[in-house]
C-alpha cells in the first residue's frame, strides 16, 4: 500500500509540475543566502542590504521574497536581523510557538502559490516561552489555550520519553518536535502547500535559533515527511472510496424502495393495458 501511495505521489509530481509562477531562488539557493545572511550576522559584519531607497522604490512597484518564515514572535528572533535581509526578502509569519494553525498556514499559501517563494522555513529557538509553558503545564486563561494546543502534543511526545526528567533535559528535543509539528500540520490541512512541495516547487525545512549564540541550525525537511504525505494521499484514497461505497448504497436503497412500490404500480398497468386491448 505504502509502495503505490508513493508512486501516486510521483505522479502528482508531474501533475502539478505547472501549477504557479515561482521564484527564481530555489530552495537550496535560499538556505544558503539565510545561512550567509547569519554567518554575517553572528560575525558581527551584518550588511544591512536592501534598505536604501533605491530598493524602497523598487519594492513599490511589487514584491519577490524569496522565502516564507513561520517564526515565533519572540523578540529575540526578529529574522531580518539574524539573517541579514533587508525589504522585500523575507515573507514572515510570526507567531508565539511558531505554530501553525488556519491563518499561519494561509499566510504561507499566499507566501509560495501567489508570492512565490520556494522554501518555507518553520523557525523554532531555544528557550520558546510557549513551549517552556506547555512543558511546564502552566496554567494559561484567555485564547491561549487555543493557541497553545497545537504544541501539546509534541510536548506529550517528547516528555513521554522522558519520564520522571525534569523539563529542562528535554525541553531543547521539544522545541525542535514542535517545528515539526508546524510543519506536518501544513502539510496537512494544506492541500495548495502539499502539491508544491510534492512537484518539487517548494520545500519546507525546520531551523532553530539559539538565542544564546544567535546562530540557526538548519534541521531539514520533516523526518517523516514521505510517510506522512504517503498517509495523506492514502487517507485521500480511503476517503473517496467510502463516498463511493456510500453512493452505491444510496442507489441500492432507492432500487430497494422502487421494488416495494412495483405492486402498487403492476395493476395500474395492466389496467391500461386491458383497456388497449378493448379497443382492438
Ligand atoms: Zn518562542
């Protein structure tokens, strides 16, 4: 099953291969230009580039980034200044948890399917104040259970491989589990996302920053990503063949409910029929 689930994926490759004007940066090239954008960065050579007038009035015109951020919005972590961009480069989701719920994964649709842009980066860092509250088991009021329910079950992952370790040992392990999480959860409810990044149009890879140091460490794409798109297109498979199933019992029923109704109908006809015959 796992086999044709892939080979499915393959074919939907080809499929939409056409399917939106991207930008000229691949994703490869646009995690080396954040990568040398943070060396310059943590080296204390920052360039600041784009952020002249010239780029003012070019970005007037329209804008090209040329990657989509989902970072949290920790003030610590401010992405044009820890990759060195300036205006128009960087397309950014921020959120605390960098989670990704209905209106960040829009934000990114609209990032890769209108903007462009050929990676996504899911951009987690060491001491998440969301994170460390959900490890914790703080109690939050307000909307930010609702926020925070998508970290609980990394947190729950990672902590139950951890029993009886105080959240400190193991809270680095879920904050990387929790950039993750945001990624399969686009790829889940993102159907735009899933067929770009399975014709190979857009990639999507965590990075986390270490406050401490100010470098990000890139982790790539998710580890379980072909299991979990295999799973999506098989749950898509299953899906359309329980409507069918469903149709062909709707059309038994009626058939069944037509059967009933014949005796009713039988005399009628054969009423007509006499009444012709009469006539000859
Ligand atoms: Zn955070």
């Amino acid at each position: 099953m796992f086999k044709k689930v892939v080979a499915a994926i393959s074919l939907c490759t080809c499929l939409f291969a056409n399917s939106a004007q991207m930008n000229k940066v691949s994703p490869d090239e646009a995690i080396e230009i954040l990568k040398n954008g943070n060396t310059r960065f943590l080296e204390w050579k920052a360039s600041h580039p784009n952020a002249d007038k010239i780029r003012l009035d070019e970005l007037s015109k329209g804008q090209k980034p040329f990657v989509t951020i989902n970072g949290c919005s920790d003030s610590r972590v401010p992405p044009e200044i820890i990759f060195d961009q300036g205006l128009g480069d960087l397309f950014v989701v921020r959120t605390a948890g960098n989670v990704s719920a209905t209106d960040q994964i829009g934000t990114i649709e609209y990032g890769t399917e209108h903007l462009g842009t050929r990676l996504v980066v899911v951009l987690g860092h060491t001491k998440c104040g969301a994170v460390t509250a959900v490890a914790k088991g703080e109690h939050v009021h307000g909307n930010i259970p609702a926020l925070v329910s998508s970290i609980v079950p990394p947190v729950k992952k990672v902590k139950s491989a951890h029993v009886n370790e105080e959240y400190g040992k193991w809270l680095n392990e879920a904050i990387i589990e929790n950039a993750y999480e945001s990624i399969a959860n686009i790829l889940k409810k993102s159907e735009t996302v899933r067929e770009l990044v399975l014709s190979g149009k857009v990639k999507i890879v965590a990075a986390i920053y270490d406050v401490d140091s100010g470098k990000v460490k890139f982790l790539g794409e998710h580890p379980e990503q072909l299991r979990l798109l295999a799973n999506i297109e098989a749950n898509k498979i299953l899906a359309k063949k329980l409507q069918s199933v469903k149709k062909q019992e709707t059309v038994k029923k009626q058939e069944t409910v037509k059967k009933h109704e014949e005796p009713t109908r039988e005399p009628i006809r054969e009423q007509k029929r006499e009444k012709v015959e009469i006539k000859y």
